[in-house]
C-alpha cells in the first residue's frame, strides 16, 4: 500500500525552536504534577522490561515472579501494566504469571536493529503470539526511513499487524535519536499510526539517545492530528532513560497537556522502564526500596 501520499494529508512539523520552547513550557508544568498520585499512576503505566543478554528462564521467572507478589505486598499501589521481554521468554512469563491479569509484551520482529528479513520478523511475531503475547512491540525500519523508502517501512508495518492479529497491541517504536529531527520523527511516528500501529514508542532503549521531551513531543502533536483526522486513538509509549520520578512526570505532563486526560490510561499511555519502577516506587513510600 501506499502510505508516503498520506503524509501529505497532514500539516508539517514544528521547528526544533518550536519544539524547545514548548518543552521548556511543558517541563514548568511538570513540576506541579510531582505528587504521589500521579507517580502511582506513572508506575501503573509501566511495561517493566529485562531485555538483557544476561536473560535466563531462571532470572525471567524470578522476575515475573516477584511482579506477581507486588499485588499482595503492595495493595494500595496498582501494579505494573506489563512484564517485557525477549519473545523466546513469552512463554516463561506466561507459566509464572499464572492466573495474575498482568499482561505480556513481547519485542519482536528483529529488535532492536530491525535488520532481518520481513519472514523472519513475520515469523517471530507469530511465534510470540502463538506463546501467549498480549502486546508486541515492533521496530520501524529506521535505514528505510532515513533514506526515505517510507513506502516500505510502513508497509512493514502493515505486514507484521496482520500478522500480530486484531487482538494484540501492537507498538511500533520509531527510534527517535536515531531519525534526530522533528520533520523525520513525526513522518515516522504518522506511518507508524496509518499502517496500524496502536501505540508509537520513542525508542529501543539500545542506542546513545533514547525517550527525550523533545521526541514525545512531537510524537505526541503527531497522536493529536492523526486522532483529530480518523478519530483513532493512538497511544504513546516513552521508553529508554526513564528513570526518575520527575522524568516519567514530565512524560505523563505532555501527555496530558497535548492529548488531553482521556489519554491519561494505561491503555493509551505507557513508560518501558526498569530501574523506573524501584525509583517511582521510593518515591510513593517516601523510602529507599529496591524491590527489583
């Protein structure tokens, strides 16, 4: 399918002035949303992520395993939307989480590079479906993008959502300090979205530049005019570098601020994060806890 035309269809992007001013606005903002409630819905936001090359079935299930005591030792606080991981750990996960309503997310389709062949990735979002995924996370191919084959890239997209099925959510991540300007970040993020992407995520978390302000931000005007034009809501994921109350704060203020609170859910909006979630969680108890 053709999918490039369709950019026409939307107004351009902000300047990279346009962009920090509001980012200066937005982190003035934040600071009033640094209270408790907003960090217990910031850690309930969380995909909680191993994807190290340290992973074992020992390790991921001892992972999984303490996000499901989280429930009994932390009641008052509503628990993590998801445990991420390598699609070869799906099922582990699955075992582990037994009757829990956690959910699994599962990258997949050559993460982190996207570098393989659209069999290969086909294949292995089948797989992690086929073992009990509930969200995939996919790679838009960032070289296609920045050589401008945006026709293929997104029909990549395409391709790997028919596969992933209607009933999975599926988060394609564009790997914004990799595309750098707010011109190639908001195409990639409206591709991402018109090839039927049900969240975009800023980054992979695998290179020097991951989830920045400026990123989400216009990720996030992107969200707001492709909803403003087919009435699809669109979540935003920021991943990569989270890792501090006031950061995953300023996320949740963007969020707020351009989409709106309707967007304020765990179903429209999530953070990737690891040490995130012990730092969010010190900051609810007013505590030191290194619960992960």
């Amino acid at each position: 399918m053709e999918y490039a035309n369709r950019l026409k269809e939307y107004a351009p992007a902000q300047s990279e002035a346009q962009v920090a001013d509001e980012v200066a606005r937005l982190k003035a903002e934040a600071k009033k949303n640094e209270n408790i409630d907003v960090y217990k819905f910031c850690y309930s936001a969380i995909d909680l992520t191993t994807l190290s090359c340290n992973d074992s079935v020992e390790s991921v299930t001892e992972f999984a395993r303490k996000t499901v005591e989280f429930y009994d030792k932390y009641p008052e606080i509503p628990n993590v939307a998801s445990i991420c991981i390598y699609p070869s750990f799906v099922e582990t996960v699955g075992v582990a989480l037994g009757d829990s309503p956690m959910r699994i997310t599962s990258v997949a389709g050559g993460f982190p590079a996207a570098q393989t062949f659209l069999e290969v990735k086909s294949l292995e979002v089948a797989m992690a479906v086929e073992n009990g995924a509930d969200e995939i996370d996919i790679i838009l191919n960032v070289g296609k993008m920045l050589t401008g084959h945006y026709d293929e890239a997104a029909n990549e997209v395409e391709v790997l959502r028919k596969e992933a099925g209607s009933d999975i959510t599926l988060k394609v991540i564009i790997e914004s300090g990799a595309l750098k300007t707010p011109d190639l970040i908001r195409k990639a993020s409206l591709l991402s979205m018109e090839a039927g992407g049900d969240f975009v995520k800023t980054s992979t978390g695998k290179i020097d530049v991951a989830a920045t302000p400026e990123a989400a931000v216009v990720m996030c005007h992107a969200i707001r005019d492709y909803y403003d034009k087919t009435g699809r809501k669109v979540g935003f994921k920021a991943a990569g570098g989270v890792r501090t109350p006031e950061e995953a704060t300023l996320y949740y203020t963007i969020v707020k601020e351009i989409l709106g609170e309707e967007w304020l859910t765990t179903d429209l909006f999530r953070i990737g994060a690891s040490s995130a979630a012990n730092n969010i969680l010190s900051a609810i108890e007013g505590k030191q806890i290194k619960y992960y």
